[in-house]
C-alpha cells in the first residue's frame, strides 16, 4: 500500500528555492569570475602583444618551456641516482672518451683529465691522468718535448672515441650563489682496469689463454704502432705485429674503401702469442695481429681458390746475396686479406729494384699449412 508523501510546509519549500536559486547565481559568478580573470590576463599580455592569438600562443609556449624544464631536473636526478648507486656498490661504467680537460690547483699546479660519458646518463666522468693507465707512461724526466701538462694533454686526446671503461672513486655537488647546482662526478680507469683482469685471468678456467684468436678494441693510433686492450690489459702492438700488410705509417687508408685501416673503437683480430702473470698479481700480454689472420686461413680455410689472379702490394723483400737473380719476396692481397710469399718471378723484376709499397698483379698457386699463400708474379704494375 502507498504511503502518501507528507505536505511540505510553505517555509520550508521557499527555503529550498532560495537555496536552489542562490548556487545557481553562486556558480554563474564563479564562471563569469574565471572567464574576466583570464580575459584580464590576456588583455594584459595582449597590450605587449599586439594580438589575442599573439597572447595565446606565447602562454603555450612558457607552459611548454615549464614542462621541458620540469622533465630535465626530473632525468637529472634519476641519472643522478643512478652514478650514485654505481658509486656505493663500486661497480664499473663504461662510456667513451669525449675531451680532455685541465684544471687548475691553488698551489699553482695543474691536472689533466679525460673526459668520458657515463652510461645511460647525461653525466660525463672525470679521469685523471695518472688514473687513465695502470702505469704512468709519461715520466716528468724522461726527455720529452713540451711541458708534462702539455705531453699529458696530447697523449691522452689519441683515445678520443675510445670506448672504455671505470670506476667512480668521488661524487661531489656545489651550489653557487644563484641556487645553481653543479655534479662531479670522478672516476679510475686504472681500478676499472685491475678488476677486469682479476675476471679475465682468475676465473677456471680463464677467459683468455695462449694460442687463441679472439678481438682487441682499439684504443688509440700512432705513427708506429696501435695501442689495444684486452681482457683489462693495455697493449702497445708495433706496426709489423699489427698486420701481414704495407703501411708506410699506421695512417694509411684502404685502397678499395678509402677509409684508414685502423681507427681508435675498431676491433683487431688478435692471437695471444703469450700471457704473463705478475708479481703483483696483474698480467702483460703479448698479441700479434700478423699471426691472427694467419690462424683464421688455417681454421676457416683459404679465401680464394689455386688460379685466381689479384692485385697484391710488395711489403718485404730479401735478395739473395749469392744470386743477384734470386730474392725471397713477401707481399699481401687487400682483397683477399691474404699473406703471399712469391716463390715464382721474372729475374728482370729485381734488376727493375722494386721496393716495398710496389704494386704487383700476382697468381695463386697453392697454399702453406702455415696459412699463408703461394703465388706467381705476373708482373709490376
């Protein structure tokens, strides 16, 4: 049975009006309020200005620049946790070597640094000169030329590119007077360098053993020679242990692409002619590119077949001292990225005294257990 509603007094339904009539005015003000205030604020801009979308479009675009500003102090600081957490646990970072810098002491003294990216984060390391190498390779009184800073500078921008790795052994965060806040962060390839052997060489069985092939990393390029790591250890290869191949200096460029043989981040095949332990507990490697490409003919086999005429460059070249008409002579296919030792030759190719960097357009004929091919010259070009 429906139950009749009971009648509202007249005192109480002019009061629910009143009130439904009042937040109906209360909400058009609070509209009208917002839309003056904003139009005011327009207006306001518009007087600089010159025009409403002038005025809209310049809101945007702070709004924007507020926005682009939040996201950066945002990333910084992740990153910046990120180095830190890296810091506390002592673990390695690798980056690439961008700039050199020097820095000023009060005592009036100077420190170089290398300047690297930190992986992953805006920040970039810096490495002092005597935490770059696991020994210093510039004495203050080893005759150089130039002053140490000078030397130290030079040497260490030969690394530019150069992947690498450290440890972060400082974090450091100043404030200036405008509430600026500046990151340091300073790092040790030299530990980085040690822990890395210490995972290489102390592990069963260890990572790199003698008689093997494996890639060295690039990390700088000098006249004479390269300067490799592998497995935490620098190495200094000398230009005939680099390759089979004729390079008047390790600048030379590839006939065929035009781009240098070696470049500071490129891989090198290598063999590990020997590996030793020392006192200290670290190792020192001896690494020859030469011998590795002819490892890889005897593993993977011969990159041509017997008959194939190519064009090869002279590199040495041994006369007989008995018979003026006989010379062991050595020379080496870019094409092919093949040794020869030329066992067949016209007598009048020696009168003609070639020298190393000739070009000689040479037959294969066959091929040695020790990987390097045998060939006929055909003749100089």
């Amino acid at each position: 049975m429906a139950t009749k509603k009971k009648p509202e007094d007249a005192a109480a339904v002019n009061e629910k009006v009143e009130n439904t009539e009042s937040k109906a005015i209360y909400s058009a003000n609070r509209k009208s309020h917002r839309r003056t205030s904003s139009d005011a604020k327009i207006d306001e801009v518009i007087t600089g200005t010159g025009s409403r979308a002038a005025a809209l479009r310049d809101a945007r675009q702070r709004s924007a620049e507020r926005e682009r500003e939040q996201e950066i102090r945002a990333k910084k600081m992740t990153d910046w946790m990120s180095v830190n957490a890296a810091y506390k646990l002592g673990r390695a970072l690798n980056g690439v070597v961008i700039a050199t810098q020097s820095r000023a002491l009060r005592n009036g003294d100077s420190i170089v640094f290398a300047v690297a990216s930190c992986e992953n984060t805006d920040f970039q390391a810096l490495i002092p000169f005597n935490e770059f190498y696991r020994e210093d390779p510039i004495k203050p009184d080893d005759g150089g030329k130039g002053t140490l800073e000078r030397r130290q500078e030079q040497m260490l921008a030969k690394h530019m590119g150069a992947p690498i790795s450290f440890v972060i052994t400082d974090l450091d965060t100043r404030k200036d007077d405008n509430g600026n806040v500046t990151y340091s962060v300073i790092a040790s390839r030299r530990q980085a360098l040690a822990k890395q052997d210490h995972r290489t060489f102390d592990s069963e069985p260890p990572y790199i053993v003698e008689n093997m092939v494996t890639s060295a990393t690039i990390l700088s390029v000098s006249q004479q020679g390269v300067l490799v790591n592998l497995g935490g250890v620098d190495v200094r290869m000398n230009k005939r242990d680099v390759s089979n191949r004729y390079m008047r200096t390790m600048d030379d460029t590839d006939r065929l692409t035009g781009r240098p043989y070696y470049s500071v981040g490129d891989k090198l095949d290598v063999k590990v002619m020997k590996v030793i332990k020392r006192e200290d507990g670290l190792h020192d490697l001896h690494l020859s590119g030469a011998y590795a490409e002819l490892q890889n003919i005897i593993d993977f086999g011969p990159p041509t077949e017997p008959g194939t005429t190519t064009i090869a460059t002279l590199t040495r070249i041994f006369p007989n001292k008995t018979d003026k008409s006989k010379a062991t002579i050595y020379a080496y296919s870019d094409s092919f990225n093949l040794p020869i030792v030329i066992t067949r030759f016209s007598p009048t190719l020696i009168r003609k005294r070639m020298v190393p960097g000739d070009t000689l357009l040479v037959q294969i004929i066959g091929y040695h257990e020790n990987g390097f091919a045998f060939a006929l010259c055909k003749g100089l070009m």
